[in-house]
C-alpha cells in the first residue's frame, strides 16, 4: 500500500486515522475514445491528503496487492461530480487527464461515505485562507478517524426483540465490510442467537410472515458474513434445525420451503457399523446439514468465500471422524468381520461397501504418516480380498464402488495393489478387472475407471524397479494383453468372422490403452508387436462405422510415429501399415470432419519432421491418388517434399564418378565439367 500512495504524490495518511485510511472495494473505469467504458482494475478506495498536490484527493490501490494506485485525482473545488439517486456509481470528467472517469463501489454504504466526503472536502476548499484550510481539513481528518474508531470499538445491535427484527435485519443487511467482524461479535455475544431462534419459533406459531422474512434475512446475511466461528456455533446441534426452520421462509418463493421435513422425515441415517462416541455422531449429522444448506438452501446465494468456508468446515470435521473411527481399535475390525459375514446379495452388503468406499475417500485428506498407517491397516484387514469378492459377483453399482476404492488405494501407494495383483495365487482380482474392462456393461462407468487404474498400475513412472525387467508389467504383457487385443481382432463389425459385437466405447478404451502401452513400454511393447501384429489389429477400428472410434485409430497411429522410434519406422514401412487409414481417407473424400483432418495431421507431421523413410513410403504407393485430393495442398507439399529429397545436385549430375578416369562431363567440355560453380575473379 505504501507503494500505492507514493505513486499517488506522497499521499499520506495524518490524522485522519488511527491505524490507516477508511477503504471501500470499488471498480475504476475510464472512457475510451471510441465512447467505451473501460474496466482499469478493481481496488480499494479512500479519501487521503496528497502533500504535493496540497489538498485531499481520491486514491484507489489496486487489491492485487502489488500496491499499485489504480487513480490518484486530486479532489476539484468545481462541481463536476455526478450520482444519480441512490446509485453505487460516481462519475466526472477528468480535465487533467481529458476523459471521463468513474467509480463502481460494490456496497452503497461505500458510496455514501466517499459521496459526503468529496462534499465536504469541497466546502473546505472554498475557503480562501490557507491556514483555515488547513485547519478545516484537520476537522474533516477528525472526523474520519471518528468513524474509523466506530469501526473498531464495535456496534451495537438492537435488543433480540420480535418489534425489532426489521430494524436488526437493516443493521446487518447494511453492514460495511469494514465492521463485519464487530456485526459477527455482537451476534456472538451470550444468548443473543438463541433469543433470535426462540423469536423464530414465536413467529412461526403466529404464522407473522413479515417477522419471518426478516429472521430469513437475518440468518442468510449473518451466514455471509462468513466468520468461521460464528458458523460454528449456529450451526451446533441445539440450533441448526431452527437455523434450517428460518431459511425456509424465502420471500422470494411464493410457499414456505420444507428443509426441515426432508431432513427430519426422509434422509435416514444407516448406521452400519455401531459407532460409540456420540460426538463423533454429531459430528457426522452436523457435517451432512453443513453440505444441505451449502448445496440446497442458499446455492444461489452464496459467495465463493462463504462456499469454501463452508465446505472446509465439512471437510474438516470429516478429517476429526475419520481420525476418530481410524482409533477406535475395535471400529475397522467389526466392519470387515460384518463384510466377510454378508454375502453380495444380502441387503446390509450394498451399505457396507458404500460406508467403506466413503471412509476410503476421506482417507485422501488425512495427513501422510495417518493415511500410510489407514490404507495399511485396510489392506492387512483383508481390503483386496474384499474387492475380489465384489467384483465376481456383485451388480455394476457395486463393483463401481470397488474400483472406486481400489483407485483410492492406488492415489496413495500403487506398490500395494500391484503386489497383491502380482502374488495372488490364481491372479483373481486381476483376471476380473480385465474381465470387467473388455466384456463389462457400457453405460456403467465401470471400464472407463478400471481403464484408469490399469493405467496407473502399469505407470512406469510408479515403478521401483526398469520396466523391462518388473515382473508386474511382464505378468500383464504374458497373460492379459492379449486379452484386450482380442476384443479387436473378434468384433464382428471389423471382421466378418468375429464372434461378438463389442463396444464402440470399450474398443476407444482399448485403443487409447495401446497407444499408453506404445509411449511407456518401449521394451515389451516392441517384441509384442512383433509376436502379435498388434499395430495392424488395432488399426482395424478404423473400419467401424463410428467416426470418432476410426479417429482413435488414426491418433494410434499417429502415436506410433510421433515417439520416433527406428523399429515402430521400420516396422509400419515393412508391413504397410498405412494402407486402411488411407483407404478411409480417401474413401472419405472431400468431406470436411474429424476423420479428414487427422489424417492430414499426420501426413503434415511426417512431412514437417522430415520422416524420409515414411515419406518415401505414402508418395511411392500413394501418391498416385494424390490429384485426387485438391482442396488442401497438404499432398502436394509432402509430394515436394519427397523430390526435394531425392533431388541430385547438378556437380553429381555431371558423372564425375571413380570408375576407369573418364572426362569431366558427359560431352567431355571444360564448360560441362564447370558448369554450376562459381568463381570470383580477382585483379592482377
């Protein structure tokens, strides 16, 4: 701020205040040439005396809080100040600086304090005697620092009387930001929140609609005022419903709300593991009507402060029951005891694995040293065996909720799943989660999570030990791969052969799979590709009516060429892997869509990065079909390209070879041997 002032001419703050100026958020705007106004920043405002400019002028600091003074105008004696009515804008035209100038506050009490102080500074300045000025300006300073000193020492709220709702709710409804934290300590005072809600329930049982809609006004604002403490103490068990019971009389809705009965008669608490501590039970109970009126009663309402003040509030007494339950050395046992009794089709088994998927992505916001100790516990407990379970025989929303805890577990250590995976004795939860992934339900989410954790798993950015020699990755690449590929090779739309009809959404998830394999795998991918043609099967989904699944097949390709690999070259090249994705293209003709445009993306990559052996490749066996293809110049830029490279310079040309001394050129001239080069001839 110091640098903001002495920008502004030495601004300084005197004796107008005890601890600094009286600011107010506001928005500066200047008029452009063209007649547009323009947003110049938003900041803070006050009135302050400049030294240099020798009068009290207008300062607005910038709120990004590099200090920097968005306006420094000295405050003219001349009536040029506009404001219509009631209005939060102040304009006029600046005839220093020869534009239009005008400031937006975000609250009207803003307004109207800087309104009277520009009058009043102006009454000062008519004043002919310097020393009077002076002197003048020291009341006005006295007087800000008046006002200033209100802020500090507090306010005062009108006794919590139903007569006096309309003049509390004005109180508060009209608070500067300034005295905010005095509002929230006079609601805090002992028993002024629970004379408020008595008052609420008086009015209720006299169906008084205005004293109810105040009481809205009342709780929404003081909700506003976000003051983490406050909220607290409303939002305590022996006040919260009340709370709830005053947000329902919205006035802007015709009938009251029915927060209250949802809450009270259809949200029910399963409790599927008895929990002991009846704080920790409050604590659950506080943290879903935190959550309600957060994301139910006041979502439109709501500032992002106030949003994110409450949800941290939720966040953390999630954190306090979960440490809680994690302590409690008699708590996990009896739930997984209760998981291994039930069966999947029993009715306590769904609620079971929900509370154990909900614990597990709590877990995340725990500090590292309790996680660690949480997620080990978990899985000495049994967790995978469990999620094996699940995922033979539960229906889709289950297993969903199993993958979900897997993908927990893996966010915190991948090297735990992937050595149950590894030692397993029948490989089980593995075989299922492939399983899951190529003959799973579309629709479910299901495929789409395990895709994502398959990919987490064979990260080898995850892994201790090289990829080419994990046994983790050599497991997937001896017995599971294939499996994937497969899906491909049978799909009755790509072959008439196939046995089955798969997916357009599974087979994407396979491509993009292959293409990960194909970035991260060097070593094994390589030797699959060899083993099992794999570039030519996937390449088969550009055949599939869909277009977007044809164009993952082009972005496998493309994939293939970008990492730039001698062998993936030489391979495509060998076995002409680009024979369906430009049969498709040029089957595709001159239609303008996805599919056209990434097939030209690649040729213009190949053609970019100089790729001889591919260029060579796509102009020697189809180039002949490139006439065809008029409306971008792509093909004839990576047919220029291919003669560029195989252009023979004209000193070649001449046959000056090493076979038996022939002459210099072809006609045996001196002109021809020295045709092309240049000569500088100097002076004698």
């Amino acid at each position: 701020m110091e640098g903001g002032r002495a920008a502004g001419g030495g601004a300084q703050p005197g004796p107008s205040s005890l601890s600094g100026p009286t600011y107010f958020r506001a928005k500066v705007y200047r008029l452009n040439v063209e007649g547009n106004w323009m947003d110049k920043g938003t900041g803070h405002i006050c009135v302050e005396y400049l030294e240099q400019a020798e009068s009290h002028g207008l300062v607005v600091i910038s709120e990004d809080g590099d200090g920097k003074a968005l306006l420094v105008h000295k405050i003219s004696k001349e009536d040029i100040y506009q404001r219509t009515g009631e209005t939060t804008i102040i304009n006029w035209h600046d005839p220093d600086v020869n534009t239009d100038i005008a400031i937006s506050f975000q609250e009207q009490s803003g307004c109207d304090f800087i309104w009277q102080q520009i009058k009043q500074v102006q009454r000062e300045n008519q004043h002919p005697d310097t020393k009077m000025r002076r002197h003048m300006t020291d009341d006005y300073e006295q007087t800000t620092a008046s006002q200033y000193e209100e802020a500090e020492t507090g306010v005062d709220l009108p006794a919590p009387e139903i007569g006096n709702l309309e003049e509390i709710a004005k109180v508060i409804t009209s608070t500067p930001p300034f005295q905010r934290d005095r509002i929230g300590q006079a609601i805090m005072k002992p028993g002024y929140i629970a004379a408020l809600l008595d008052i609420f329930r008086q009015c209720e049982d006299l169906e008084d609609g205005a004293s109810l809609a105040h009481l809205y006004r009342i709780i929404k604002t003081t909700i506003m005022l976000n003051d983490a403490t406050l909220l607290e103490d409303m939002l305590k068990e022996e006040h919260v419903m009340d709370i709830v019971g005053a947000l329902e009389y919205d006035p802007d809705f015709k009938a009251p709300q029915r927060h209250r009965e949802f809450l009270q008669s259809c949200v029910q608490f399963k409790e599927v593991v008895p929990i002991a501590d009846p704080a920790i039970m409050a604590k659950i109970h506080q943290t879903y009507r935190i959550q309600y009126i957060k994301d139910v009663i006041l979502p439109r309402s709501l500032d992002d402060a106030t949003y994110t003040t409450l949800s941290s509030l939720a966040l953390f007494n999630n954190v306090e029951v979960v440490t809680a339950l994690q302590s409690d050395p008699r708590f996990l046992p009896e739930l997984f005891l209760r998981l291994e009794r039930h069966t999947p089709g029993d009715a306590e088994w769904g609620d079971l694995i929900a509370f154990l998927q909900e614990f597990c992505s709590l877990a995340r916001h725990l500090q590292p040293q309790q996680r660690q100790q949480l997620f080990s516990r978990l899985v000495q407990l049994g967790l995978f065996e469990i999620a094996t379970r699940i995922l033979k025989v539960s229906p889709d929303a289950v297993k969903l909720k199993a993958t979900d805890i897997l993908m927990s577990v893996t966010q915190h250590d991948v090297a735990a799943l992937r050595d149950f995976l590894l030692h397993q004795s029948d490989h089980m939860l593995f075989t299922l989660l492939v399983r899951e992934l190529t003959e799973g339900s579309d629709g479910t989410g299901l495929p789409e999570q395990i895709s994502e954790l398959l990919k987490t798993l064979l990260d080898p950015d995850t892994m201790e030990t090289a990829i080419e020699k994990n046994e983790f990755v050599e497991l997937f690449y001896d017995k599971y791969v294939h499996q994937l590929l497969q899906v491909i090779v049978l799909d009755r739309a790509i072959n008439a052969e196939g046995t089955r009809l798969a997916s357009a959404s599974i087979l994407g998830l396979i491509v993009d799979l292959f293409c990960f394999f194909v970035q991260n795998h060097s070593y094994r991918v390589k030797y699959y590709v060899l083993r099992s043609h794999m570039i030519e099967k996937v390449l088969r989904v550009v055949r599939r009516r869909e277009r977007w699944l044809a164009c993952a097949g082009v972005r496998f390709l493309r994939t293939c060429i970008t990492i730039k690999d001698e062998f993936f070259t030489r391979y495509m090249v060998r076995n002409n892997v680009f024979e369906p994705v430009m049969t498709v293209f040029f089957e595709n003709g001159d239609r303008y869509n996805l599919l056209n445009s990434a097939v030209l993306d690649i040729l213009d990559y190949v053609r970019k990065e100089s790729l001889k052996m591919l260029v060579d490749h796509l102009v020697e066996h189809f180039g002949h079909r490139f006439d065809d293809v008029d409306y971008v110049d792509t093909l004839r830029q990576l047919r220029l390209k291919y003669d560029q490279m195989h252009e023979v310079p004209d000193d070649a040309a001449g046959g000056g070879g090493d076979g038996g001394g022939g002459e210099p050129s072809g006609d045996g001239s001196v002109g021809g041997a020295l045709r092309g080069r240049t000569f500088v001839f100097g002076t004698g």
